[in-house]
C-alpha cells in the first residue's frame, strides 16, 4: 500500500475564519509589547513564520526575527484557549464536504486509507490543532 499525500491550504480554500486568526495575532501582539497591532502582512500563500516577520517589522519591532518563536509560542497558547465560541466564527466554505468526502472516498478506492487530511502550508503544528468541535464541516457546508 502506498501513502497518499494530499496538500492544501485550509483558509479560504475550505472554511472561512471570520477574522480569528487576525484576532489571535492582535491579541497576542498586545499582550507582548503592550500596545495594539495596526497592520498585518499579506498571508495568501505565505507560511506563518513569513508573515509573522512582516508583520513586527510593519509595527516597527527592533529585530522582528528575535521574536518571532516567542510570539508563535504565545500564539499557540492563544489557540489552545479558544473554547467552543470560535465554532460560530468558523464556516466551511461551499463545496468543502464535499470535497473531503470525494478525497476520502478516491484514497479507499484505491486502497489507500489517509492516516490524516490536514493543511501544511508550512506552518506551526500547533494552530492546526484548534480544539475540538471549531470545524464540522458536514453541519456547516
């Protein structure tokens, strides 16, 4: 049996965020240099590392790559908190399921079962792991 290896981007490709991760970055911005986040570097197909360094070199950081494990250290803490109210903010986009659904069915097919369908875009493990119940695709589609 071989492994089936599938890639893609989960914003804007499956699920609408409604701005959470916009929020999660402010929240985590101000809570590490004491003052409010006024831009965000352009993300569409940019990893989190890069778009993070943009962003603290835009807000004028002194050595924005000094700090860029710390605040995805504190980002993901600002993750694992998310509770079940981020699961209104979340939306599976049309067609989402669906695609998943034909994925899962293409790969058994085939005779190849995915251990896990997940987004690597080259970002940290830790913001795809958001807590249970944020993405039900099925209900949400």
């Amino acid at each position: 049996m071989r492994d089936l290896l599938v890639l893609w981007d989960v914003d804007y490709t499956l699920l609408r965020a409604g701005g959470l991760g916009n929020r999660l970055y402010q929240t985590t911005f101000k809570d590490m240099f004491g003052r409010d986040l006024t831009a965000i570097a352009p993300k569409a197909g940019r990893t989190d590392r890069a778009i993070l360094l943009d962003t603290l070199a835009l807000a004028g950081v002194a050595e924005p790559r000094a700090h860029v494990d710390d605040f995805l250290a504190a980002l993901a803490r600002q993750v694992a908190a998310l509770d079940g109210s981020a699961e209104a903010e979340v939306r599976a986009l049309p067609g989402a399921t669906a695609a998943i659904a034909t994925l899962a069915a293409a790969a058994f097919r085939i005779d190849q079962r995915p251990k896990i369908i997940e987004s690597i875009r080259g970002n940290e493990s830790s913001r795809q792991q958001l807590p249970k119940g944020v993405f039900h695709f099925a209900r949400k589609a």
